[in-house]
C-alpha cells in the first residue's frame, strides 16, 4: 500500500493547459524506431534494404515500413487458413465476395492525419472534463523504449529454442512459401529462434496492451496516450455497436479501431478472417493491439469473469506455431474518480435497457462537457514476456511430473487448417492450461494497479451500515477518515498482511474541508449536505431514482472488493466455526 504520490507521474493534462491543443496536435511525431535522431541513420540502412536476408541460424530480422490497411486486407484475403475455409464452403455462392466485404467492414484505416484530429478534439474534451490525467513517467519510458533498435553482439546469447529436424523443416517451408507466395509483401517475416547469433538489429517487439475497460473513454485514452508520447498507435478491437455513431466511428476507424462481431462462432468465414487478422498484426508487428480481455464494459466496476480468451488465443497460436519469437503483453489499469457513464450503468444493472449506440445519443451526451468527472490515472504493469512466461510455465511442469512431456515443444507445425473448420481450440491441454493461468495473471495484475479514491471508501461507509440503508443515512468527516484508516492505512488496515498492491488517492495533509467539497463538487447529483455538516445521499422519494443512487454507490463499493476478499474469507471461516 502507499498514499498516491504526483512527483511520479506525469500530469498531461496539467501541460496542454500551458500551450495551444491546435499546435499540440500539429507537432512532430517521431516514430522510435523509424525517427530516433539516435538510430535514424541504421534504421533507414535496414530499411532501404529491398530483399530481407533467409536464414535458419539467426533470429535476427530487418524491419520496413508498416503495412498499410490495403496490404494487411491483402495479406487476410490470400492467406492459406482463409482459401482452404472458401474451398471448404464453396457449395455456397460468392464466398469470396463475402470475404472481401467481411474485411472490409473489420477492418482499420490507421493514418496519422485522423491521429491528429482525434488527438485535437479529445485534448478539448480532456482539460474540460478531467482535473488531472496521471500518467506513470518509468511505465512509459519503458514501452518507448522497447522500439528502439538495439545492436547485437557476435557474443549474446538470448534464450532460444532447440533446433530439431521438424523445427528446420518448417524454417524451409516458409521460405519456399514466402518465396512461391506471389502477393507477398516484404516484411518482417519472423524465423526460428537458434543460439547462433550474427551481428544484426532486432525488430521492434509485438506489444499487446490489455487496459481494464469501465468506461468509453478507455478506447481514446491510450491512443491519446501513444500520440503525446511518440509511441506507435494501437490497433484497437471495438465492437460493430460503434458503427453505429456515423462520423465518430469513420474517425476511430482512422486512429486503428478494427471493429467486430460480439460473437460469431458458427460463421466459419466470419471467424477465419477474424483469426487471420489478428494474427497478420502479431506476426508482422506492423502495429501494436490493443483489446479488453474482460470483453465488455464492466457495469459493475468489478472484473469481469471468465476472461474473454478468443483474441488472446488467436495472439498466442503465433507463438505456439514458432512464427514469432515472443509476444510482450502490458495489462493496464484505467482508473477513474468518476466514471463517465456511472448513471448509464446503474441503470442497466437495474434493468432499463441499454441505449444503442446512435448519433442522436452521441450529440445527447456533449452535456457532459458541463461536468466535471475529477482524475483520471493510468498505470502499466511490468510487461509479460511470453517466451519467459511459457518457458518458466514448462519448468513447473516438469518438476511437478518429474519428466520431460513430448507436448511441451511444439515441434510440427500445425497445418493450415483453420480453427474454424475443424471445431476445436487448436491448443493442446498443456497449452490450454498456460492459457488460463496466463489470462488470470492478466486480471491480477490489473487489479494490483487499482486507485483507491475517497468515493471508495465514502460508499463504503454509507453501505457498511446494513443491507438496507436508512433513508436519512448520513456520515461525518470524521467517521469517514476513521473507515479509511481502518482499511486502507498502513499498520492500522485489516487488508495490510493481504495486499500491499494499491494506491490510495487522497487529500494531500487529510484536509476534511478539501475533501468535502471534492465530494460535493464531483458527485453533485450524490451528495448533498445535512444540517451539521454530515454528508447525505440525495434521497428523492421516487423509487427508481432512489434505486439507482444506491446502485452507484455500490459500483463504486465494488473497486476495492478484490482486495477485501482474503480477509473475508477468514473472517467467513471463523464465523461458520463459532456457530
């Protein structure tokens, strides 16, 4: 546990209202692999190269130019998964037109140009509605940095897998491929990783972003995030809802978002390009993705279970399959002091349908720029490296069986059919098992960035009193500061022994009167003062209204229940055992 402290974290916000958003927008983007004055003139070297140098001694490849959204389409629509799918079902017609639209409609259009717009209006929006906008400094120096190129020397060793027949075999395979291939693009084709090493410069690695999804906001926020910082845009996985909001969605198809069917199991061809196009981004590392393994917005704050496995399956095959050497995957936590939507997910819980997504709703919701919603902080866990996880995961298994199991390499290749066509998960049992423990590694590792902030612990004490809270419930400053200090302070917290992996937001000196108005300014239509200046829920008398207040309060309650569930257990145990 430590109190929050803004020496290290970067207010972006803070910056832009020092400059103009229009010549923000407007500045130059440096790629890090492609623009770094450092390494500009060995990146171009490689770059410039026009045959990519086929080797099964070296893991080391050249890096070009990223594809651009007619050459990944391309890529999709000649691949071998998808032509043995339309030969599959060519009893029905126009397959391959239907191809064609399917990845038409998915697909991305990323440019900078709609980057820069996107990156203008959302600076405007952001310094309207957000106070703060924290941002961890050693997190993103970290991910810029993983795309610098790095010289190897003839020395290095990197951990690498062993050479066999089968492994040799399939290196020749896809050169001759690649070469036969006549729509091939020349790209970063991966090879078989090997302990000879020559001296050459890696590739930018295939970064996967998994941020928690609350709200809206968490699709814009990290490409926001990637322009202020020089860091490449992601390729975001939205579903086909948004295509819904007309303009808006034409825009977020520009700044990377790929947009998908919530489920499409049956459709064979459907599910063939979805696959194919995820893993034509893993393998070429054009871009990084970025995808919400929980699925869909969390309604209730709390993570959301089981995971969402479909992408990261799709992501981890290249691995399994030896078409990349490593995949890194960085879980972020997106934390909000007010969600954007908190009274459209109250609602929901309590039954009224959903709103769709629609053009008269979006230009409903430009109100909220009226309101203020408080900080926002965003924080990146430690990247997983897959090669590390997976090899660290086969060690385990090993000691545990005491044996070596023929199922822990994946020698052969799997052939070219795809997932979709044979029905099955394409994982073997072991690797479905590194699977689900590499999914809840994810979840936790998201929940140990959680923020603690005041309106936790304020409904925490407005609910901690019974199951039905009294309709003239009110808590003093002094009680709330007694329930922050009982649960979250260090040497006096009952979750102190459980959890040291939380941040708490708080009044800097534990001013009461600061902290009081923050409540009363942010959560307006929550709170309202009594008589002696106790805090109070604005109980109106309808049903509906009254229902929907307390389901905030408990939304907002649910941000700390991960870390309340260890000492609940106990507790439940000692209780069933003096009964």
């Amino acid at each position: 546990m430590s109190i929050f402290n803004s020496i290290e974290y970067d207010d972006i916000i803070y910056r832009h209202r020092q400059s103009s958003d229009l010549l923000w927008s407007l500045k130059t983007w440096h790629h890090p692999l492609f623009d770094n004055k450092e390494q500009s003139i060995k990146s171009k070297q490689l770059i410039n190269k026009n045959t990519q140098i086929l080797s099964i001694i070296t893991p080391v490849h050249y890096k070009i130019l990223p594809r651009n959204s007619e050459q990944i389409k391309s890529d999709v629509l000649n691949s071998l998964a998808l032509k043995y799918t339309i030969e599959t079902l060519n009893n029905e017609t126009n397959t391959y037109e239907q191809a064609k639209t399917i990845i038409q409609e998915m697909s991305h259009r990323l440019n900078l140009r709609s980057a820069r717009f996107l990156a203008f209006i959302f600076a405007k929006i952001f310094n309207q509605v957000y106070e703060n906008i924290y941002i961890e400094r050693n997190s993103i120096d970290y991910i810029y940095h993983l795309y610098c190129l790095k010289p190897i020397n003839s020395s290095t060793t990197i951990p690498s897998s062993p050479i066999t027949i089968s492994s040799t075999l399939f290196a020749i395979l896809n050169t001759f491929s690649r070469s036969s291939s006549s729509s091939s693009i020349n790209s970063d084709r991966n090879l078989l990783p090997s302990p000879l090493i020559t001296k050459h410069y890696i590739t930018s690695p295939r970064i996967i972003y998994l941020p928690t999804h609350r709200s809206y906001m968490d699709f814009i926020i990290l490409t926001y995030l990637c322009f202020e910082y020089n860091i490449p845009l992601p390729c975001i996985a939205a579903a086909q809802d948004f295509l819904g909001l007309g303009l808006l969605s034409n825009l977020l198809r520009h700044c990377g978002a790929f947009f998908i069917r919530r489920s499409f199991r049956t459709d064979l061809l459907y599910w063939t390009i979805f696959d194919e196009y995820v893993k034509t981004h893993v393998i070429h590392g054009d871009y990084p993705l970025e995808f919400f393994i929980e699925g869909a917005r969390s309604r209730t704050l709390k993570t959301l279970l089981p995971v969402r496995q479909g992408m990261l399956k799709s992501c981890l095959e290249c691995y399994f399959h030896r078409q990349i050497d490593n995949l890194i995957l960085i879980p972020i936590s997106i934390n909000y002091e007010k969600v954007l939507e908190d009274n459209l997910h109250a609602n929901e819980l309590l039954g009224i349908p959903k709103p769709k997504e629609s053009k008269s709703g979006l230009f409903k919701s430009i109100q909220i720029l009226k309101k203020s919603f408080g900080t926002m902080i965003v924080k990146f866990s430690q990247p997983i490296h897959i090669h590390d996880a997976y090899e660290l995961f086969k060690k385990r298994q090993e000691n545990k069986s005491n044996s070596r199991c023929d199922t822990f390499d994946r020698c052969i290749p799997r052939g070219i059919q795809p997932r979709s066509i044979c029905q099955q998960d394409g994982f073997n049992e072991f690797e479905q098992n590194f699977l689900n423990e590499l999914s809840y590694r994810i979840v936790n590792e998201q929940q140990c960035l959680t923020i603690i902030y005041p309106i936790t612990v304020t409904a925490f004490s407005f609910l901690n009193s019974s199951v039905v809270m009294p309709k003239n419930r009110s808590i003093s400053m002094e009680q709330l500061f007694i329930d922050k200090n009982t649960l979250f302070i260090e040497n006096t917290s009952v979750i102190e022994d459980f959890s040291t992996h939380y941040q708490i937001f708080w009044p800097s000196n534990n001013d009461k009167n600061n902290l009081k108005q923050r409540l009363l300014s942010i959560y307006s239509d929550v709170f309202e003062l009594t008589g002696n200046n106790h805090l109070k829920l604005k109980m109106t008398g309808d049903r509906l209204v009254d229902a929907a207040l307390i389901m905030k309060m408990i939304m907002y309650r649910n941000t700390c229940l991960h870390l309340l569930a260890k000492p609940a257990y106990i507790l439940l145990a000692c209780q069933v055992n003096s009964q």
